[in-house]
C-alpha cells in the first residue's frame, strides 16, 4: 500500500519526505526478512536499508536544481534565523511585536523554498529515484565489511554484511540506553585531561559502548576494511575510539563511515604535488612570510604569479592546491 502511494506522488522530493515520515513498516519488513534467515531474504533487507539511508541522504543534500532554485529565498530565510538568534532574549532591544513579524515571515519564506522544490522536480530536474518495493542489494568491493546500525521506534538495532550475505544481525538496545552511554561518555571526556580517575571512567565507558555496538555485530568473516551506515537520527558514537582486542577500532580496521553503500564516493582527480596560491594584502602581510619557507615538492605562486591562470593550471596538474 505504501509503495503504491508514493509511486502516485509527483517528484523525488515529495517521495522522499513520504518515505522518511513512515519509516516504521519499511524497517519491519527488514526485520522480518533478517529473522526469516534465508540469504536471499537477508540480501533483500539490506537492499532496503541501503535505499532507506540513501533517501535520508539525498534528501538532507539537495541536488544543484533545488539549491539554485530557492538559493536567495534560502539565504533570507537564514538571515531571519540569525536575527533570530541573536536577538531572541528580553533584554536584546527586540520588541514582541517584530519577533512575531519574523517567525512569519520564516514559515512564508519555508513554503516558498518547498514549493521551489516541488517546481524543480516536476520539471525533470528531480535526483534519481531508488525504487523501495524491489531493492537490489548493491555489490561492494571484496574484502569490504558493511555494518548498518538503524533506529525503528525505540528501539537500536544492527547487522553485519559481508558481501551480499548478512552474517549477524543483533539488538543493541534501545535509543534511551544508547544516549545514557554516549552521554556518560561524553561527560567524562570533558574532564578526562584534569583527572586520572575520569580518564578511567572515559575508558571504561567507552568499552561499555563497544560491548554495547561492537561485541553483537562481529561477523565470522571480519575485514580489514570496515565500512559503517549509521541511522542519522541516532546519538553520535565516537565508532573510531572504541576498543576492538585492546586498541581503538580506528587502530585495527581501515574504518570509514558512508552514507549508504550504494552512495558513491566522488571520483578523484589525478596529479602529483602540492601548488599553494599565496595571494597577499597588504592588510595581510603574514600571507607571504607562512609560504616563504616552503619546500620539497611543493610549488608556490605568489605576488604577480598568483593569478587566475596559475589556479587554473593547478587544478589541472596538481594533487593538492592550498
């Protein structure tokens, strides 16, 4: 029924926006196929958690037709959150009477940008779709370990993926338990360089979420290469720092964390070096005196040579330009 509905609505956008506020049968339908076992079931679950993470990451990045179509009513809308911002309190010389003017000018200016939206989509200029009622499972490379961490309701869950074969999925308790830890965490953290004992306790809380995330989601393959799906709406887990056999995760496994394994990394230009452009004021005369001691490979242009074509010849040739 769902999958009917938003194939009849009329752009990606509103797809998504469906598709994002009715979560919940999507991810029990992908709890449903874990439980049942059958690797072409489990293959098809993480097919639709990878889609799943995909909407919710083509929808907090708009594409360039959205972003040109509501870019000045977008830089309005912000200039109003700002004064907003700053000059919320009583006692900041804003009257009553002008907040009010500016909370409704912001929801006016948010329906012109989703409406904006809409037009774009309508008009072809829409991202690409990603069909949710037949998933396919996206091939990732050998040798790669994916592990998806997802929220449904209350509760926290997870799988592992090594291939196209899930080869454990796990309860990891739920999002109440998981923000307790991550929050003790935290708290020590802050006071971990003024006291041997929180440094004590920053460590064992961060083996308790280990225990907590990791422990459950080891599979029987375990890569050197370790890619991770986190739900966005989920507490930020410092993955890197937790231990795995004595050292922090980041030490033991080539860890990277994606948006979805069947988002694509951008392809990267080619070159050797470093070219740094040094454009000096004289208002900014510490400019020229940082590059001045510069060497090995790198190549610097500043003064009379830093100008437009030196940029331009950078971008071609070199690696990095700074």
């Amino acid at each position: 029924f769902l999958d009917r509905v938003r194939a009849e609505l009329p752009g990606a956008w509103l797809r998504t926006a469906f598709v994002l506020e009715r979560l919940d049968p999507y991810l029990t339908r992908v709890d449903l196929l874990l439980e049942r076992g059958r690797k072409a079931d489990r293959a098809e679950a993480v097919a639709l958690l990878d889609a799943l993470a995909a909407r919710r990451f083509l929808d907090a990045t708009p594409g360039r037709a959205r972003r040109k179509a509501s870019g000045g009513i977008q830089r309005r809308l912000e200039a109003i959150y700002d004064r907003l911002a700053r000059g919320a309190g009583p006692t900041r010389g804003m009257e009553a009477r002008e907040m009010v003017r500016l909370h409704q000018q912001a929801r006016s200016l948010e329906n012109r940008i989703a409406e904006a939206w809409r037009t774009a989509e309508r008009q072809g200029a829409a991202s690409p779709t990603l069909d949710l009622a037949q998933p396919e499972c996206t091939k990732v490379p050998t040798g790669t370990t994916i592990i998806y961490v997802w929220r449904h309701g209350r509760l926290v869950r997870g799988c592992a993926r090594v291939g196209s074969d899930v080869e454990t999925h796990a309860f990891l308790g739920t999002t109440e338990d998981l923000q307790r830890d991550v929050s003790r965490a935290t708290f020590h953290a802050s006071r971990a360089t003024r006291s041997p004992f929180a440094a004590a306790a920053f460590e064992a809380s961060l083996a308790g979420l280990s225990h907590r995330l990791i422990a459950p989601l080891v599979p029987r393959v375990w890569n050197h290469r370790v890619r991770l799906v986190t739900d966005s709406c989920l507490p930020d887990v410092p993955w890197e720092l937790l231990p795995l056999d004595g050292a922090p995760l980041a030490s033991r496994r080539n860890l990277l964390r994606i948006p979805s394994a069947r988002v694509r990394a951008r392809r990267r230009l080619h070159g050797d070096g470093m070219q740094v452009i040094a454009l000096g004021e004289e208002d900014l005369p510490a400019v020229e005196r940082e590059v001045a001691g510069m060497g090995g490979d790198v190549d610097v242009c500043a003064g009379r040579d830093a100008s437009r074509d030196a940029v331009a010849r950078a971008l071609r040739r070199r690696r990095v330009v700074h």
